[in-house]
C-alpha cells in the first residue's frame, strides 16, 4: 500500500465500544445540583440566599418544636417545666400541651362527647361516598346509590332525629320527579322544571312536617307509659350517680392538690440551681465593671460586687428568669460602665442607690454550693414524671366532669318530660280553648293598638296610652300562652315518639367539625348550581340570560361576610313571625350562593374556550340541547375548567372560617376562647399552626386531586 493510499483510505471500526461510565458531574445528585441550583452565577447567587435564609429559619424553629412540651394542663405549668430545663428565652419550646387538652374542643367544637362517634361515623362515610365520584374507573358504578343517600345520611347522623326524616327528605325528590313526569307532556321542559321544584317544596313544606308530626304521635301513644317509668328510674337512679361523680371529682382534685405541692417542692431547688448557674458567667462581668467603678469614684459605699432585684429569686417568678437576666445584667453595666467625675458622680450614686438593698442576698445566691448535675438531671427526671402525673389526673378530671354534665342533662331531660307527661292530657284539652281565647283576643284588638307590635319595648312606647299597651300585653299573653302549650305537646310526642339518634342542636356545632359541614355542603351543592347559572347567562331565553347574569354580579360584588351578615340579622324579616331558620342552615345557603356565583364564571371560561364547531357538531348528531350539553359541551368545559374550580372549592373551605364574625365557633373562635382562659392565656403558635396544619391538608388533598384528574384526562386523550 503506497503512502498516499494509506493517507485517504478511510478506517471503519467493526466492534462496538464498551460502555464507559458517565463522569461524576453527568450523573446522578451532582448533575441534578449543577443543572438546577449552580448553572448560572444568578442561580448560585439566589441558591446560596436560599440556603442562608432556610438555615436561619430551620436554626430558630427547630429548637423551638424539638423543646416542645406536652404534658401541662396551662401556660404556667408549661413555662415551669422549661425553666426547670433551662429552656427559656430563644432556647424556648413550644407549649403543645394546649392541644393535648383542647383538641376535642378543635375538633367538635361543643358537640356532646358521648356522640363523638356519630361524628367520626360521619368523616369515615364521607370518603366511602366520595370514592365513586373521584375515582369512577376503579369503583364500581353501584357506590353511587350510596353517594346519593349520603348527604341526607349525613344529617340524619350529626343532627339526629327519627330514622324516618331522612327517608321523607329523599321523598321530595321523588315527589318534584313525579311532578315532572306528570306535567312534562303537556307543558315542556320548562313548565316541568318549574313543576318539579314546586312538588319538591311542597313535599317538604306542608306534606313532611304532617307525616312527621302524624309518625311521632302514633308511636307516642303505643310507648307513653313505658317511656313514663323509663324516665322516672332516671330521675331515682341519677342523683347518686352524680354523687359518686362527685365524690371522685374531689378524691381527684385532692391528688392533684398533693400532686401540684409536690411538683412545687421539686421545683424550687431546680429553678434556683438554674438561676445561679445563668447569673454566675453574668455576675463576673458586672462585677468588673463595678469594680472600675469603685476605683474611679474612691467611694467605698458605691463597691458591691452585684445586685439583683429580689424579684428574680422569689419561687415561680422566676420561669424566664435567664431571659431576663441578661438584659437587666447589661443595663446595670451600662448604668455603672462610665467614667465618674465631678459632674455625674451624685447621678451614678442615686442610680446604684435603689440596688444596694439586695447585695447580700444576691452574693449569697452568686456564691450557694451547686447543685451536682446527677442530682440535678434526677430532680428534672423526678418533675417531668410528677408533670405527666398530673396531666393524667387532669384528663381524668375532664372525662368525670364531661359524665357529670352529661348526667345533669339526662336528669333535667327526664325531670321536664316526666312533667310534660303528665301533663299532656290537660294541654291537649286546654288547647282549643287557649287557641280560640288568642284568636278572639287578636280579632277584638283594633288595629291602630296591633301596630304597636311593631314598635320596639322601652321608650318608645311611652308615647300611647296605657289601655291600648294594657290590651296588647293581653294579646299577647294568650298568643304566648297557646304557643308555649303547643310547644310542649309537640316537644312531648317527638320526645316519646323518637326512634333514632338523640337530637343534636346546632349551637352544639363548632370547630373543624363545623367547617367541614359547611365546606362539604357548600362545596357539593354550589357546583350544580354554578353550572346551571353559567348555562342560564349563556341561554337565549331573555328571562333565564337576565336573571342569571343578575344574579351572579349581585352576589358576586358583595364581600361574603356581607351575606353572612345579612343571613344572621336580616333573613329574618323576610320571614314570617315566629319562624325559627337555623343559623348554620342559613350560613350554608349563602355560602352556597356565593360559590355558585364564583363557579359560573369558571365554567363560562370554559364553555367559551370550546371551539363552536363542537355544538354544531352536536345538532348535527341530531341531540336536543341538554343532550348535547350533558355528553359534548360540559364534558370538555369541566376538564378545562378543572384548575379554577378546585382553586373555588379551596378558597371556599378556607372562608369558612368568616362565620366566627356571625356568633359561629369555628377552629379560629374557640382559639380565642381558649386564649381568653386564665389557663392558656398567652399561648398563640401552637394553637394557630394546629389549625392551619389541619386546613393545609384538606386544601393540598384538593390540590392534588385536581393535578391528578387533569394528568388522567390529558392521558385518555392522547
């Protein structure tokens, strides 16, 4: 072969190269380093700000949260058991111990604790409801019967009642579906709609109350006297079991008496030992100043090696007292670190002056023998188990005091149906004539004196004539008198007819319990709703367009406590006298509304952003309007809209909380009240984080079901 012919001859490899190791830097943790925190000199810049300000957040929390202390009934014993640990100032801990005694209180709010369970019963049932709707592919289609019944389930269990009030309830749709049925070939769809909505209202209005009353009395009758002896072993049996409450709620409190004299006596060599050893390294450089001092000023008087103020020693004042040392310490160097002359020498004295009187009581402190730290570290051992003793017997305390209300409430129940039973016969034949005496009496009344029902009480009154109040007063005597006869007959029959759960009332409701009512039902009825108004602002029909456009800027302008407001204080002009409309009833309608308003814009954003094409395509299938709307156009708007209507229903759930301006106990109302008691007074944290930790986790659920939907549907898709 000629050297040119070796020159452009080309070489081909016939074997593969073995497969080298990639470098370090192109692999693994350092490539995922490199490319995301130090691929740019800005990246590095912002990545090394990021890992200072973490540090110093991570190095201030952390002891804060590992320092924390759970076993204390209030913020004293909290700061105490830090003292005795030499955790206080920014080496404090968290007091938990709040939450270790109020959780149920967070939780249920002021819910009977005997019925805890109804409410437990109630969450685990949610999520057994919720799995069909969010994960339709894996469950099957028959879950959804149960995802229909458990809405009316679910007040059946939290606020009692007979078993048959659900069953009603869910007979009015029944009845607004027969309606529909019956008016639909003549009328349309509109008229049947309209039919429906009146047969469903009418059921719940005017049929169920009757049926329910009907029930009730039936099964009262059969069960009177039987409940009548039930009633009266209650009122014989009660009273000494509320007395052997009693008498162990006192055997109780003089174990904690003895318990709290023990845990004190341990407690003041601890807290002094760690007073002395934090003022020991401070007193040494006061003492130098003040040395310097001496020198200077050549008074003998003004050379005392240290004083504190006796305050600092006095037993249980002293829970911060390293905290508070130190700026003290640093003021008197300050007040003594000075050069004296002629001219500030009478000021030093008169400012060292007040101090002189604790020398020897502060150098006796300086200068007591320690405290070993075996014996000290036995003495910490001995307080903490005193300390979990002590929360042990509070708890105790707690539950007999919880059976020793709820014995007093069984006891008043039995004593007031006992009497209503007995009662009984003579309402029902006092009735008649109580309803004809009120009847005549407002028949009789002229009308310029019944308007002066209107008037409010008080001086506003005084203006008119002493027979025209005289003869209203009477008026309304009788009325009072008929109601409060017919209150306790109706009380009587649904008290002895009951079969079901104990009713619950609604100002029993609070906590995370009531938010997750209000969330829930806001969040499942609002939907509906807010895809009908995004439907009725986009229709044709000028009536539906209007009222729906009308609608949704009306709630939507006005700020949700508004109508939270107007729910308390103004709905109830509107109704008619001597209606009662349950407050939480009421907050969960208006808080429906307002969503609705917010998810029908949602979902117009969604039905804007279909091409036309896809409801041309839809008339060409010949599918009539809701046809098309239910198997085309939602299908596609939804999944677009899946981001702004989870973002609704977080916000939704977060604004829960406004109700506490309303008179409702949210998580955030009874942390005030607990704030506002001489035994957590001053504990904020922790009881705002357990808070917000509980509505961080339903709202990031939220979140990432949402993630998760949208990624499955991007998936079926393609």
């Amino acid at each position: 072969m000629s050297e040119i012919h070796a020159h452009t001859t080309l070489y081909v490899r016939d074997t593969m190269i073995d497969q080298q190791v990639p470098p370090l830097t192109q692999k693994g943790g350092v490539k995922w380093v490199r490319e995301n925190l130090f691929s740019s000199w800005l990246n590095i810049v912002l990545t090394i700000l990021s890992i200072a300000a973490i540090w110093y957040i991570v190095s201030h929390l952390a002891p804060w949260f590992l320092n924390s202390v759970w076993n204390a009934g209030s913020l004293t014993e909290c700061r105490e058991i830090l003292a005795a640990h030499s955790l206080v100032g920014d080496a404090g801990g968290a007091c938990w111990g709040v939450i270790r005694d109020r959780w149920t209180q967070l939780l249920f709010g002021f819910y009977p604790p005997e019925f805890y369970w109804r409410s437990i019963l109630a969450l685990g049932l949610l999520f057994v409801a919720l799995l069909p709707v969010l994960f339709p592919q894996q469950i099957s289609s028959r879950f959804y019967i149960f995802s229909a019944i458990y809405p009316f389930l679910m007040v059946w269990l939290l606020w009692g009642g007979s078993f048959w009030v659900p069953i009603l309830t869910m007979a009015g749709f029944g009845a607004g579906y027969l309606a529909y049925r019956v008016i639909f070939p003549f009328g349309g769809a509109i008229a049947a709609t309209v039919a429906a909505i009146l047969g469903t209202l009418l059921w719940w209005l005017v049929a169920m109350p009757l049926i329910n009353d009907t029930l009730h009395r039936i099964v009262a009758e059969s069960r009177m006297e039987e409940t009548r002896a039930a009633r009266v072993v209650l009122q014989e049996t009660l009273p000494a079991q509320i007395e052997e409450i009693d008498a162990a709620r006192n055997a109780i409190n003089a174990q904690i008496a003895e318990t709290v004299a023990r845990k004190d006596e341990i407690l003041r060599p601890i807290i002094a030992e760690q007073v002395r050893r934090s003022a020991v390294p401070l007193l040494a450089d006061v003492s130098a100043s003040l040395a310097d001092l001496s020198e200077q000023s050549q008074a003998s008087d003004l050379a005392p090696a240290l004083i504190i103020p006796k305050r600092m020693f006095l037993p249980f004042a002293t829970d911060r007292a390293s905290e508070s040392l130190a700026p003290l310490l640093t003021e008197i160097k300050a007040a003594v670190s000075v050069n004296i002359t002629e001219a500030n020498l009478a000021d030093v004295q008169a400012s060292i002056a007040p101090l002189k009187a604790n020398i020897i009581e502060a150098q006796a402190i300086a200068q007591a023998d320690p405290m070993p730290d075996a014996t000290l570290a036995a003495a910490q051992a001995e307080f903490d188990t005193i300390m979990r003793q002590l929360t042990s017997l509070r708890e105790n305390l707690t539950a007999l005091g919880a059976d020793h209300f709820r014995l007093s409430e069984q006891k008043r129940a039995a004593d007031g149906l006992v009497r209503n039973i007995d009662t009984l016969t003579q309402n029902l034949a006092n009735l008649p004539d109580l309803r004809a005496t009120a009847e005549q009496a407002r028949a009789d009344l002229p009308e310029s004196v019944a308007l002066l029902e209107a008037v409010p009480s008080g001086s506003a009154r005084s203006n008119y004539e002493a027979e025209d109040l005289t003869a209203l007063q009477s008026v309304l005597s009788a009325e009072q008198g008929l109601i409060a006869a017919d209150s306790a007959v109706r009380s009587t029959y649904n008290e002895v007819g009951r079969i079901g759960l104990e009713p619950v009332p609604s100002s029993a409701f609070g906590g995370f319990q009531l938010s997750l009512v209000i969330g829930v039902t806001g969040i499942v009825l609002s939907l509906p709703l807010g895809i009908l108004l995004a439907l009725g602002r986009q229709s044709n029909l000028f009536i539906i367009n209007k009222v729906s456009v009308g609608f949704i800027e009306v709630i939507r302008g006005v700020p949700l406590i508004v109508w939270l407001l107007t729910a308390q204080f103004l709905l109830n002009y509107f109704l008619p006298p001597g209606t009662t409309f349950d407050l939480v009833l009421r907050v969960i309608i208006m808080v429906t509304l307002f969503a609705s308003a917010y998810i029908a814009e949602v979902v117009r954003g969604g039905l804007a952003a279909l091409p036309r094409g896809q409801s041309e395509a839809a008339d060409a299938l010949g599918l009539d309007y809701w046809r098309s709307m239910r198997l085309i156009v939602l299908p596609q708007a939804l999944k677009i809209s899946i981001p702004g209507i989870v973002n609704t229903f977080i916000g939704l759930f977060k604004d829960t909380t406004l109700v506490l301006f309303i008179g409702l106990y949210d998580p955030l109302g009874l942390a005030g009240t607990i704030r506002a008691s001489t035994d957590w007074n001053g504990v904020y944290w922790e009881l705002f984080i357990f808070i917000g930790v509980l509505f961080f986790i339903f709202c990031f659920s939220m979140g990432r079901y949402s993630k998760y939907l949208e990624n499955k549907l991007q998936r079926e898709n393609h």
